[in-house]
C-alpha cells in the first residue's frame, strides 16, 4: 500500500476515572486493563510496544469509555477529537482526561494500490490545496456524523445554561405578569361586585323615604291646595320622580358596562308602544306651547320581535330630551317598519325637535356616561346617562344609533334596528264604554296576589279609582286555584314574596298552566319593595313582563294598564282622586292587626332561628308599611329584612334591630 501525506493530525489521550493518578507513560500502565476499540490501530501499537498492558476490546470509543465508567476498564485509549466530546457530553465529572501519549500520535492519511503512484501523487496535490478552512469543514463534517449516543440531560443544561437561565428568567417574569393579572381580575370583580351590591343597596335605602314621599305627594296633588302650594308640590314631585330615574339610569348603566344585561324580546305592538310612550310626554309638551305628533308607517296588523321594556326606555330618553330642550315649535316621532324577506325588517325611529340644537364639536361626547353638551345645557339639570344607555341598549339589540344637529335649529335622532316581524294575531276588539263604570265591564279583572292584607286592600282601591274590577288571591295556591276554576283575567298584579312560593316560581306556573296556553296573552307584573340587577334578571327569567316598585303609584299602575290592555288614558283625568277617607280608616285597622301577627311570628322565627320565615315576615312588614305610607316603620324593618338576606345570625344585633322595629311599630 502507498499512503498520501497526512490530512489529518490528533492527539492520544488516556481516560480514566477521577480518583486515578495521570498518565503520560504507556508503561505505568503494565498489568491494568486498557479499553480500546477493537480493530483500531491504538489496539496494535499496544500489543506491539507494551505487550505486558491488558486489552479490552470494545465495539465503538464510546463502549470503551462505558467499560471505565462502569469498572471494567482502568483507562480507555482514543482520539482527543472523538473522547473530548463524549465526556463532555455523556461522562462530565465521571470520568477525566489523564494525560496524552506523545509516542502513539494519529496520522490520517489516504492509502492507495502500490501499482499506482501516480494516484497518489495527483492525491498529494490535492491535499496540497487545501487551506485551513477546508480541513475544519472536513473535521467538522466528521464529527458531526459521529453518533456520540443521546446526551445527559445535565450536559444539555450546561451547553445551554445560559439560553436555559434566559428562559427561567422569562417563565418566572410570566408567572409573575400572569399572577398581577390575575390578582387584578379578581381584584376588577370583587370591585364590580361591591359596586353593583353598593348601588343596589343604595337603591333600596334610597327608595324606602323617597316611595313614601312620592306617596305622600300623589295623595296631595288630589286634594284642594291653594296655587302656590299646588306649585310646590308639583316641584316636589318632579325631583322625586327626577330622583327615582337617576336610580334607575345608574344602576343601568352599571348593568351595562358590566355586559349583564339581558334582552328578552317578544313580539309586540310597536304602534302601540310608539303611541303610549308619546302619550305620556305629551301633556308636558303642550304645557309647553310644543306639538308633539306620531307618525307611523307599515305597522299596521304586525307584531316586531322587541324587549318592550328597552324599547320604552329608549323612546322615553330620546322623547324626554326633545321636549325638555325645546321651546317653540314642534316634536316629531316617527315609526316606520321597513319589511324584508321571510319576516325580516328594520325598524326606523326618528325623534326630531326644533330646540335648542347642539354645537357640531359637542355632538361626539354626547353618548359618553355622565356627558352633556357644554355650557348651553347645563341649566336643565340630568346626569348625561339617558343617551350613553340609549346607545349600548340599541348595539345590544344589533342597531345604531345617529345624530344631526344645528345650533338654534333643532335635533334628529335616528335609530335603525334590524327585527323579526309577524303577523298580529285576530283579536276581537272591544271598544270599551266611557265611565269607570264602562270599563270595569269591558275588561276582565286583574288578579292581585299579595299576601299582605293592607297591600291587598291599598292596590284594590288604586285599580277601583282607575277603573278596573280586581281578584285577590293572599298566596300561590289560591292564585292556582282560580285559574283552576277556569276565571279569565286581563293582568296579573305579582308579589314577589309569598309565603307558600315565591313569586318568581309561580310565575313560571303561571306561564305553564293548561288554562293560559288557548288565552290570549296575560301580562304579568312584579310588585315588589325589592329592586336592584338581580330581582330584575329574575322577574324576566321567570317569564314576568315588568316590574313596579312599592308603594304603588297611580301614574305608574295607569301606565302599566296602558301599556298591556291598550287602555286610552285620554279618558281619565290627569290626576286620580285620593282615597276616601272611609277607605283610609280600613287600611289603618288592617294594617294594624297584620302588622301585629306578622310581628309574633317575626319574634317566633327569630327565637327559633328559622331564616327563610324571618326574611318572610320583615319582608311583609317593610311591604306594608310602606303601602301604609309609614316611612319610619318601613325603614326599620328594610334593615332587619337586609341583616337577614345578609346572612346575619348575631343574635344581639337581630334583637335589637327587632327592638327597633317594634318601637315603630307601637
């Protein structure tokens, strides 16, 4: 064989465990075992040179280096370019370099037939030409297709501890971001929650003094006043009412930013609607010299898909506006059904005024919370909610909502909402006679379910003065009962806190008796001294149509009646009579002997820690007193009524809120 001048030079090394001496003499090494790959040239010169060393033959460097690991072997002879790589992969801190052998080096050259010389000359001149580069590609490429088995994961961590250290760093800052995100979410949450609790909670206390004041000051505008105390009690009821709303726009706002806002659309006479809404501003306008007209168009024997409690909302902020900033001229609502294919439609509404008119630069703030536009309508008070709600109430039905204005010319405000139309179904109409007489036979009765006596007796007399016959029924199942005997009823009057079952769940009931599924459609309404986001949610989630507030008040009762039984309130006058006096007398000695058992079986309940049946009775102690128009009394047992929803079970503290209410009530 000819070999060709060397391309290739690497060291000798000896490889033992760390506890060895070095090594730098193969003769040291005389009567130890020595592993070396089998076949390779290292194998030979020992056997040549220092034949008294023992071999071990192993099939690859890397058994070899296993065999001195393990025991087997004292040392393992091979190539630093090979050895150096597997123990710092596979062996660090294992096993270690003793030394090299100076003697054994390893020469890599090209062997070619001794019958060809000149082969191997023109090999030399190749060699000749490589520089540097070349030979580390060669050595690179070598090493790279060397399997040097799977590497320890320690090896791994100490190749990269740096990327490793970089991505710890970056998993803890993570985990730290993630956690403040998380602390701040359920911090966002629990804010939410104490605000939405606050203002509910706010709402009930507030409400409590101020439904007595608006009671009081109904009972007043009925009776003969002089003008000027006539104005002042027109003043007060009007910041009442303005004070009530203010409750309302806040806690919807609220609902709405909070994305808890659920719409619960039926389908609904929208002319009617359009004209109820219309009807109820339209005293104040024409007090105001302003005409305000109605124009609607393709609404005729069709029924549109619509949350008609939204739906008035949204009229009477966009009515309310146009009237108040308006001085002279008119105020112009317009209806119009604009039909698709297959019952689809857009619903377009235009409120336009010739008032005051808003700058161009404050028209884009305006369906911002709490905004009003500058200082031209700073002086006709509000708190800026009514267009921020209009606003999300109408994107969460699908539409939009615009506006165009000029300053001294007026305002146009246009909705379009996409709806689903039907046609109405056949009614046979009944025109109903004039008189209060006329209509108690014209419609049926509205059913009252109260438990209370004195709230049975004050919401009998309110649908008397209206007009309406009225059933009583003091609890679930004597309300079943009487739909049981196959009665028709025209509305349902609902108290949401019966003793036998509450009164969401019967009006689920309700909604499933056998007797309602081939009558025409029964509103129902919740009576309730309870208000707030959750006794909303709930009264439409249990299939109930609207909600009013205890006491009741005339205006609000007569809009309900109009609302549900098309009811004209052009034939009433503008104010009903107070109640007689006869018929106060009554409610004073039933509200006295109701409120005396109520009081025992508070006191009962309470001594034997019966919960529900204490919430039960401080609940129709707080409706009743507050039907009876005793704001103290009402107030007393609301505070007991909370402690107990609260979940309180102090016995001192319940004593003497109990206390409390006693005072009150002697």
């Amino acid at each position: 064989m000819l070999f060709s001048d060397p391309y290739f030079s690497g060291s000798t090394l000896l490889v033992t465990r760390p506890d060895k001496p070095i090594v730098f003499d193969p003769s040291r090494l005389s009567g130890k075992m020595v592993a070396v790959e089998q076949g390779d040239p290292y194998e030979y010169f020992l056997r040549e040179h220092y034949p008294e060393v023992r071999i071990l033959q192993t099939p690859t460097p890397l058994a070899a280096l296993d065999a001195v690991a393990n025991g087997d072997a004292y040392a393992a002879v091979g190539l630093d370019a090979i050895l150096q790589s597997v123990i710092q992969r596979r062996y660090y801190g294992k096993l270690h370099i003793a030394g090299s052998v100076s003697e054994m080096p390893r020469l890599v050259s090209m062997a070619v037939n001794q019958q060809q010389p000149m082969l191997r000359d023109i090999i030399n001149a190749a060699l000749g030409q490589l520089t540097a580069e070349d030979t580390d590609n060669i050595l690179y490429n070598w090493l790279r297709a060397t399997d040097y088995g799977t590497p320890t994961v320690g090896s791994i961590i100490r190749h990269y501890w740096v990327e490793f250290s970089m991505l710890a760093v970056a998993l803890l800052l993570l985990l730290l971001f993630s956690q403040h995100a998380r602390t701040a979410k359920r911090a966002a949450q629990r804010s939410e929650a104490d605000k939405s609790l606050f203002l509910a909670m706010m709402s009930h206390e507030i409400r409590t003094p101020l439904n007595a004041v608006l009671a009081s000051v109904e009972l007043l505008r009925g009776s003969m006043l002089p003008p000027r105390e006539r104005e002042l009690v027109a003043l007060a009821n009007v910041s009442a009412v303005n004070l009530l709303e203010l409750l309302d726009n806040v806690l919807d706002i609220s609902k709405l930013d909070a994305r808890k806002l659920l719409l619960e659309p039926v389908p609904i006479d929208m002319a009617a609607l359009a004209s109820g809404v219309a009807g109820i501003y339209r005293p104040c306008a024409e007090k105001k010299g302003l005409a305000l007209t109605t124009q609607l168009s393709g609404l005729s024997d069709v029924r549109v898909w619509l949350d008609p409690v939204r739906m008035r909302q949204i009229l009477s902020n966009l009515l309310s506006n146009a009237v108040k900033f308006t001085h002279q001229g008119e105020v112009l609502l317009r209806v119009e059904l604009q039909q698709g294919e297959s019952g689809n439609g857009t619903l377009l509404i235009t409120v336009q005024d010739t008032g005051i008119g808003i700058a161009l630069e404050q028209q884009g703030r305006l369906f911002k919370a709490y905004a009003q536009a500058g200082d031209s309508r700073q002086g006709y008070g509000g708190s800026g909610l009514g267009l921020a709600i209009c606003r999300q109430l109408v994107e969460l039905m699908s539409g939009s909502i615009s506006l165009s204005s000029l300053p001294d010319r007026g305002t146009t405000m246009t909705l379009r909402l996409p709806v689903d139309s039907e046609p109405a179904p056949a009614v046979e109409l009944v025109s109903p006679p004039s008189g209060h007489g006329g209509l108690m036979e014209a419609y049926s009765p509205v059913l009252v379910v109260e438990d209370q006596p004195a709230n049975r007796f004050v919401i009998g007399q309110q649908l008397e003065t209206l007009g309406f016959r009225s059933v009583m029924a003091e609890d679930a199942a004597a309300a079943l009962a009487l739909l049981d005997q196959g009665r028709r009823f025209s509305l349902v009057l609902l108290d949401c806190n019966l003793p036998d079952m509450d009164g969401y769940e019967l009006a689920r009931r309700l909604r499933q008796h056998p007797a309602l599924q081939w009558q025409a459609y029964l509103p129902i309404v919740a009576i309730s001294a309870t208000t707030g986001i959750e006794h909303q949610q709930r009264c439409l989630e249990s299939g109930m149509d609207s909600s009013l507030t205890k006491p009741l008040q005339l205006a609000q009762l007569e809009n309900i009646l109009i609302l549900w039984l098309d009811h004209q309130a052009a034939e009433f006058e503008a104010t009903a009579p107070p109640l007689p006096a006869s018929a106060g007398g009554a409610l004073e000695e039933i509200f006295r002997v109701s409120a005396r058992d109520d009081m025992a079986e508070l006191e009962k309940a309470l001594a034997e820690r019966n919960w529900p049946q204490a919430r039960h009775h401080a609940h129709r102690l707080h409706g009743a007193a507050l039907s009876a128009d005793k704001a103290e009394l009402a107030v007393a047992a609301a505070r007991l009524e909370d402690a107990l929803l609260g979940g309180d079970k102090n016995a001192e503290h319940l004593q003497s809120l109990l206390a409390a209410l006693a005072e009150q009530l002697d």
